[in-house]
C-alpha cells in the first residue's frame, strides 16, 4: 500500500491569473483549434477540429443529429457504443451521409397508421411532416407524405388513416438522391412546394424544406473529412471490437474511441494492437479513461491516438461511492499531463489529452485547458440541447430532457460497466438537467466565454494557453466568493 503526498482535486479549486493582453490578442485572432490523434511534433495531427468539444459516449447524448450539429461548429461527436454493431454503423453513415438542407426522415409511418398516432408522433418529435411508406419504416417502398396541413383531428378523426389523408407518390414532385441543394431549391420555388422529398430507388433518402432555405447557413468551422463530409466518431470496447471495428469502419467513422470507466487494463492493449496490426496506422483508437501517469504511458505505448482522463466526476456518476476508484479532475489531469509532455519529449510524439467528465460551466473548460488538455468531452452539457436525442419533458412549468449514465439501469451498458458481460450493480443515475435550447447557440457561447479567458491570459492558442496559464489554488473560503452575492432578480423593463 502507498498514499500518493498530494490530496485529490477538482477543477474548481483552481483559478486563472490575467496575464499580459496585447493588441494581437483579439476574438479573431484567437484560434481553439486542436489536434485529436496523435501526431509527430511539427507535423499537422491527422484529424484536427476548430472547437476543442466532445460529446460523451452515451445513448442520451450522441445521436446522428447531435453529431451534425456539433461537427458544423466545429467539434465532434462519438456515437455511442452501447447498441448493436449494425445500428451504430447505421448512425455513423447517417452522419457521414448528412448533406446541409437534406433533413433526415424523423417520422415515418404505414399507410394504415392511424392520424392520431401520425399526429402524436410528429408533436413527439417536434416535426411538421411525416413520410408514408408501404411497411411503415424508412427503408419501405414511398408512398406519399402526410402533413399537419393536410389533416386536423377534429374534422378526420383519430381513427382515419394516414393513408386516407396522405398527398399520394403521384401527384408529387420529387428530386433524385443526386441532386444539389441549389436545385433542390429550384425545384421548390418553381413548383411552389412546401416540402421536397428525394429518393433513393424506391425509398425517400431525405427531404428539403422551403422553411429551410433562409436558415441554411454554411459553417466556415466545420470539421470535415477529405471529401468534405462531416466527420464523426464512434465509441467501442474491448469485448467485441473484431465485429465492431471493421463495420465502424466501413460505415466511414473518421476515429474512434475505447469506451471504458477504468480504461488501464490489458484488454485496451489487446484492441489496440488488433487495430493495429489489422489496418496499421489508417484508423485511430483513442483509450481510457486514466488518472494517473502510469496509465496514460501504458496506452500511450500501446499506440492510443489520444487518451481520456477522468473517473467518477461524471454528472450521473455514482462510480466513486460504488467502487472507490477515482481522482478529482484537476489531480487527474495534472498527473497526466506531464506523462505526456514527458513521452512528447522523449518520442517526438504528441499524445493528445481529452479531459472527460464532471465540467459543469464554462470555467471548468477554460481551467482544463489551461492544465494541458487538448480537448473536452461533455454529456450534461449536450443533454440539455435540442439536438440531443433524451426526451424533453415539462415538470412543474419548467422544461427539462432525461439524463441518465451509461452505468446506470436504464442504459444497461455491460461492455462499459458489466462484470462477466452483465450489470451486476449501478454506477449511475437516471435523471433530468434543465433544458437549455440550440446547440449552435450554447457552443458560439462557449466559444466566446472561452475565448475571453484566453484574451485576459494573453493567449491566441492552447498550446500557449497551457504554457502560459499561471493558476492558483483557492482556500474553501475564497472559493465561496465566486459567486455573486446579492439576491438577483430578473430586469424589468424601465432597468
Ligand atoms: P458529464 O459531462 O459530467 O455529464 O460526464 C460525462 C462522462 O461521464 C462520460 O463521458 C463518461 O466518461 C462518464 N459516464 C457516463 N456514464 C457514467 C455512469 O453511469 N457512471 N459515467
């Protein structure tokens, strides 16, 4: 037995001494773009993004459209791996496929459905239009589309099928899988349309909405591949990577990740070098999660693309009182970054870090980045969005979406947090978080709280911000002042 000297800390005991500001430091000139695998020092890492934000590995988090919409502001999404190989290969070509204007199908019914069932799902998903296929799902032959304008409940009755009230496959104009936003548009505007389906063969590929066409933005931030699809990521594990690699893969998934709470095993070695010796240096697998040095060298050595740090800080985590493994953040994080600036040192190689679990606000980003992370993975915080896939629900007049842990009963997680393949006990909850609008908007927030605090430190990017970064710990008291301190009230008009 060994007790480590320094007590265990969390980001918040931390804070950011100003440094210099000159004139060169503005909000155009600073730059949150970082590497996320691996790369020899002086060489441009392989995948690199424009906003230093990761989604977490969950099911409550990271769905197709969550990983467009955060791969369009420039960061990146892991589709989680706590599904079956073929429906998360299915998500990530879902991503890679996404074609800005072309709406993925959200709804999608028979034509025997009844209207109050089409009605309940398009209010469920928030959407205005459904499509109609002979057996009811997305892959059925097309039939026709039916909108919230072509019925209403009290003149057709709940009963009345969808088919009965659906404007038919004949009568519509419809554009092939080929064809361009911009003439996808023209269709729109010549025929007077509301809503463009395309298909694919016989199936609807995706559908274009006149009401799209002022907020078709284009993204100068995205992160892309080669081809300019949008890049995605892709969880995995160490029980059943021979099958869930190759179709990830395939699927077009630009990098992935090992998905573990306590990632320091051999099992991570083994799936690496099977990566490894199965496509050499073409597909990056990052591991963990570690706390400590010795584990980030391990992984390090045995080829991650990057490494994870964190265990038990996690929002819904419960994996401390359970099983009294973990480190405060910040510790964890220290610890590690100097295993990495050390195996830089000694490899010429840079293995980057993703801070992972337990930052509740923006400063907690600002501080690991100034500790040596390279970039940062987030469940709470994309939970709450719009584009995250939990359901959003209204409790006492306030709006709130489902958040629950990937150990915990609901996400029956056993690669992640099973013993012989079976949960045997939890290591998470299941609850809500308030909710808190578009994703764009929170991430260009985010972006901007964070790019402040680089301008008051004096840095234009992370690899100076970490160099730079003078921090100081805080006493319990001084800790207790960072709040505001009067009672607030919400403006009126006349203030
Ligand atoms: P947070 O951002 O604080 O919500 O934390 C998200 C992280 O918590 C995930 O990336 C994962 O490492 C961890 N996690 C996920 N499920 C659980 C659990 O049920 N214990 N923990």
């Amino acid at each position: 037995m060994k007790i480590l000297p320094e007590i265990s800390r969390t980001l918040s005991e931390y804070l950011l001494i100003p440094g210099l500001t000159t004139e060169d430091c503005t909000p155009d000139t600073v730059d949150l773009g970082t590497a996320l695998v691996r790369h020899r020092i002086g060489e441009e890492s392989g995948v690199r993004i424009a906003t230093p934000l990761v989604s977490a590995i969950m099911q409550a988090v990271s769905s197709p459209e969550l990983a467009v919409a955060l791969a369009q502001v420039g960061g990146l999404a892991f589709i989680h791996q706590n599904q079956p190989v073929e429906e998360q290969a299915a998500d990530v070509r879902a991503v890679k496929r996404h074609k800005a204007g072309f709406r993925t199908i959200e709804v999608t019914v028979g034509p025997d459905t009844p209207l109050g069932e089409v009605a309940r799902q398009l209010s469920a998903t928030e959407q205005g239009v459904a499509v109609v296929t002979r057996s009811g799902d997305t892959e059925g032959a097309f039939l026709g589309i039916i909108s919230l304008d072509d019925f209403h409940l009290e003149r057709h009755g709940a009963h009345e099928s969808a088919g009965s009230r659906m404007r038919g496959r004949a009568g519509l104009v419809t554009a092939p899988v080929t064809a361009s936003l911009s003439e996808a548009n023209e269709l729109i505007w010549e025929h007077h349309l509301d809503v463009l389906p395309v298909l694919d063969g016989d199936r609807v590929a995706s559908l274009v909405l006149k009401r799209d066409y002022q907020a078709h933005k284009t993204y100068h931030r995205a992160s892309v591949d080669g081809e300019k699809r949008l890049r995605v990521g892709a969880g995995i594990n160490s029980r059943d990577f021979k099958d869930r690699v190759p179709a990830l893969v395939e699927a077009g998934a630009d990098v992935l990740c090992l998905d573990s709470s306590d990632g320091y095993s051999v099992y991570q070695a083994k799936t690496l070098e099977f990566v490894r010796e199965t496509y050499g240096d073409a597909v990056s697998v990052g591991a963990g999660n570690v706390v400590d040095g010795r584990a980030f060298r391990y992984l390090a050595d045995a080829g991650a693309a990057f490494v994870k740090v964190g265990i038990g800080g996690g929002a819904i985590c419960t994996t401390r009182a359970q099983k009294g493994i973990g480190r405060g953040q910040a510790s964890a994080l220290l610890d590690v970054v100097e295993a990495r600036d050390a195996y830089a040192r000694e490899t010429g190689v840079h293995v980057p870090l993703c801070c992972d679990g337990g930052l509740l606000n923006d400063s907690h980003m600002a501080m690991a980045l100034a500790m040596g992370a390279d970039f940062i993975m987030l469940g709470r915080y994309f939970a709450r969005l719009d584009e995250s896939p939990s359901p959003k629900v209204q409790i006492d007049g306030q709006w709130y979406k489902e958040y629950w842990g990937e150990g915990s009963q609901r996400a029956q997680n056993a690669a992640r947090y099973g013993q012989g393949g079976r949960m045997v006990f939890e290591e998470g909850v299941d609850g809500f978080v308030p909710y808190a609008g578009s994703l764009y908007d929170n991430v260009e927030r985010t972006r901007a709280k964070l790019t402040s605090t680089m301008i008051s430190c004096g840095s234009t990017n992370l690899r100076d911000f970490h160099r730079d970064a003078v921090l100081v710990p805080v006493s319990a008291e001084s800790f207790k002042q960072t709040g505001a301190e009067v009672q607030l009230r919400r403006p009126t008009a006349d203030h």
